[in-house]
C-alpha cells in the first residue's frame, strides 16, 4: 500500500511541505506572521543557563525538527540567547541541518542590518523559499517512508482495551511494511517493562528499556512519595485505572508486538527502521515535539477521556510540521468531541469490531492524512508552546 | 437474558472490565475463546472499572493482561468491584521505601 507525498533530497518522504525558520524569538515570528507555509517554534526555553547535557537535547530538537521530512527548507537566525553557545550556535544548527540536503539560510541581524534588516532579509527569503516548496508535487510512495510516534493520554480502561490495540495493529502493520514507529513514556512502562525486555533485538536493547524503567522507578522512590499520589493521574482513577502497573500494562498495547530495535534519547532520530523505544516523558507539549525531531511524519493521541467530560473542543499538541491525530475508543469522550478526533474505535467494546478491523480503518486514516487531507487539529491555529524535555538543574 | 458484559484480558486474570454498567445482583458474561464465565455482581460497577471473577485474600497478586496490577489490601468478595479502595500498586512506592518497607 502507499500513500502521497513530498520526496526529499535525502530520500526521505514528507506528508507536509512547509519552510521552517528557527530558533524563536521575533525574527521567526515576524517572518512567519508575513509569508504563507512558514512555520517556527514556541519554546519557554532558549537555553541559556542550561548545561551541556540539555543545550544538546535543545540542538537535537532544533536540528531534527529542520531535518524532518515535512520541512522542505529551514532558515536559521543568530539571533537567540542560547546562541552564543556553540551547540546552540546557528553556523553549527545550519550544518547539520544541511546533512538533510534542503535548502538552508542563516540570517545574523549583526551583519543584515540588525534586527529589522534581519526580519526583512527572513521575509523575502522565506516568500521565495515557500514559493520554490509549492513547486513539488505529492507522488506515491510506499508506507515504509512513512514514520510514526504515539502517547496514550487521559487513559482509562477503553484506551488498554480497545484504543491502544488498533493504535498497536496499525504499528505492526507499518513497521512490517519496512516504515518506522515510535514509543514511550519511561514511567508508564513501570509494571510492564519485562513484557517490553522480551521483544528486544538482543540483550543489550532488553537492558537499555530495563535500565530505562529502572532509572525512573529509582527517581520516584526517591521522592519518598506514594506514586498513586502522582501518577495514575486523577483523571485515570476516574476512568477506572487503579494503579500505575495496570496503566503501564494496557499502555503498552499501543505498541503493537513488533520487535524493539533500540532505545532513543528525546529527540534523537532513529538509525533505522522499525519499533523504537524512546526514554521521554508523558507531557503533551513535550513528547510530540520530540517525535517530530526524531523524524516522525505523522503523530498520534490516543485518548482515554474518562475524566475530561465537558471538553467539547480538543486542541491538539504543538508538533510544528507535523500532522497530529486524536483517536480514541471512549463513546462518551467521542460523543463529547466528535469535531475534533479523528479516529474512534469504541466499536471494539461496543462489539461490531475487532481491535484488528478498528486498526484497519485507522490505518486508511492515517494514509489519506499522510497524503493530505487535514487533521482535526489541524484546522486550528491554536497551538501552545513547546515544553522540552530537559532533565537537568538550571543555573 | 443474556448477562451484562465484561471483558477477561488473559485466561490467568481474576479480575474483568465492565463494558457497559452493570447494577448489583446482575449477571455478568465473560468471553473467554469460545468458552464464557458468569460471576453475580455484589455491587455498582461502573462503565470501565474492574470486577473480582472470584475470592481474592488480602495480600495476593491482582492479574490483568496476564500480569500483576498490584495487590489486594482488603479481601476482595467475588463480584465485588476492584479498585483503588481495595488494590494497591507495588512499583515505584516512595511511601514504601521511605518506611524502609520497599
């Protein structure tokens, strides 16, 4: 099977084609507040005062989100408080940004005339750069080009029963298909990691999603707090999860059953093809970022809902250039939002379905959004900041 | 009538999801293969929330999906609802550790 998209001079296959300008701060924001298809960032972090360890995951995100797919060209401002460093530097962004073989601008408002010379160079550059951008056509192409991510968020027992397996069919049916999927949320793995040791390559991949969990489970400890206190989260315990093992067991359904090839860090894009694990952390604004840095050409929400009655409008998760897709198979959260999911598989429990008839039609879903048609989220222009996920002091 | 429904998510479970409300003293049906198991309701169980599919002492092992999802803290009736007032997770119990009980 196939679906339409945009090839990239590196060979990869994009199921967007936008102009990207980055890092933020006004210099991006103007241009993209005065060109059509240009997109940036919104980060409540710069990088400045972080260490070494975080500046290089703020690089990771910075360059993948230039080298995703859906990006056909980048430009990049000297212009950040982050800047001075030399990871975050845009001499060192753009180069490897370029290994991706797009286009790419630097724009330095101390040789383009400072700040207003820079807007106004990023302007014109990036209409020409759109323009170029709309000149390719969509061809088809087969689903191994096409590469995944997904959380599962406000579970309840619908997402362990029925939502997380068709999101788990489709994973087994792109990654037999030679395409790429990515999973995560170190903590909702706590109870089930064995079952995930079990599908590793070899021994030294079974240790990393080990030690992942392990890691984790130490720094929880050390909190001295009962984990019930934080996570299942209320809205879980309102949907009938009782405790964390039971959600990290019906969360890792989303998974599918394909073997694990390796372990990446947030944001670190994959050598290869097939089911990653990736060591991240559950918070909407920070895992789909993270996907879509590491590649990911389309994202997925799979939404429980017990908890989140009276929500009619769901707004998506900031990806920039990513498609982002809500599914979900809770009748009363479908009913509640019907306008904004994408997907339900709900069937499963009403018993007209079965978990691999639902992922089949989430699968048709998934290639008609690859090859174009909107998202639900994607017809908002809401969308909030990204929160990265750094793990280490600020001084 | 056939029962109200519930779903058994491995063979080696004592515990199933209620996929629809089920009222006090109502029958339950379980498909497990070809095969189902009936257990009584003793009480309300809401839309998604757990159902005891027998006796379960205090202290042993709740299994769903095959697997542990902790451990009862009362005893657990069968038909009974499974929940956060009768289970508790055993993995990352800072509380525990801290009272040198991890």
């Amino acid at each position: 099977m196939s679906f339409l998209g945009y090839v990239r001079p590196d060979g990869s296959v994009g199921t967007r084609n936008y102009v990207l300008v980055i890092p933020q701060g006004i210099i991006s924001k103007s241009i993209c507040d005065f060109v059509v298809g240009a997109k940036t960032i919104v980060t409540t972090d710069h990088g400045s005062g972080r260490t070494a360890g975080d500046r290089e995951t703020i690089a990771r995100l910075l360059i993948g989100l230039g080298r995703n797919p859906n990006v056909a060209s980048v430009i990049v401002h000297a212009a950040s408080p982050g800047a001075g460093y030399p990871e975050l530097g845009a001499k060192r962004l753009a180069d490897e940004i370029a290994a991706g073989k797009k286009r790419i601008e630097i724009l330095d408002p101390a040789k383009d005339g400072g700040t207003y010379g820079a807007i106004a160079k990023g302007i014109q550059l990036a209409r020409v750069m759109v323009y170029e951008a709309s000149r390719l056509r969509r061809v088809e192409v087969g689903d191994e080009h096409l590469c995944l991510g997904v959380k599962c968020g406000y579970s309840d027992t619908t997402s362990g029963i029925a939502g997380n397996p068709a999101v788990g069919y489709l994973y087994d049916k792109i990654v037999r298909a030679g395409g790429t999927a990515m999973f995560g949320e170190t903590t909702e793995i706590i109870g089930a990691e064995h079952v995930l040791a079990k599908r590793a390559i070899n021994p030294e991949v079974a240790r990393a999603i080990l030690d992942a969990a392990a890691i984790q489970e130490a720094k929880a400890k050390a909190t001295g707090l009962d984990i019930r206190t934080v996570n299942p989260v209320p809205s879980n315990i309102k949907g009938g999860i009782s405790s964390l093992e039971e959600k990290s067991l019906g969360a890792i359904h989303k998974a599918g059953t394909a073997p694990i090839q390796g372990v990446l860090k947030y944001a670190e894009r994959p050598k290869g093809t097939g089911l990653f694990f990736v060591d991240n952390w559950m918070g909407h604004l920070s895992i789909f970022a993270g996907y879509a840095a590491a590649g990911a050409n389309i994202v997925l929400f799979q939404l429980g809902g017990g908890g989140v009655t009276g929500r009619t409008l769901l707004e998506g998760s900031p990806t920039v250039v990513v498609p982002f897709l809500w599914t979900t198979a809770n009748p009363k959260t479908y009913a509640a939002a019907k306008d904004s999911i994408d997907f339900y598989s709900g069937t499963v429990i009403e018993g007209t379905e079965t978990p691999e008839q639902a992922g089949e039609r989430l699968y048709h879903t998934v290639r008609d959004i690859a090859s174009g048609t909107l998202s639900r989220s994607e017809t908002l222009h809401y969308s909030e900041p990204i929160d990265m996920y750094l793990q280490q002091p600020r001084f | 009538m056939p029962g109200k429904r519930a779903l058994i998510m491995h063979p080696s479970d004592n515990v199933a999801t209620a996929v629809e409300e089920i009222q006090p003293g109502e029958e339950v049906t379980i498909p497990l293969g070809k095969d189902s198991l009936s257990v009584r309701a003793i009480e309300l169980i809401p839309f998604g929330f757990k159902i005891a599919l027998h006796e379960i002492p205090r202290g042993e092992i709740i299994r769903k999906y095959g697997d542990t999802i902790g451990r009862a803290t009362t005893p657990i009736a069968k038909g009974a609802m499974v929940h956060i007032h009768n289970l508790e997770g055993v993995r990352a119990r800072g509380d525990l550790e801290r009272r040198g009980e991890g």
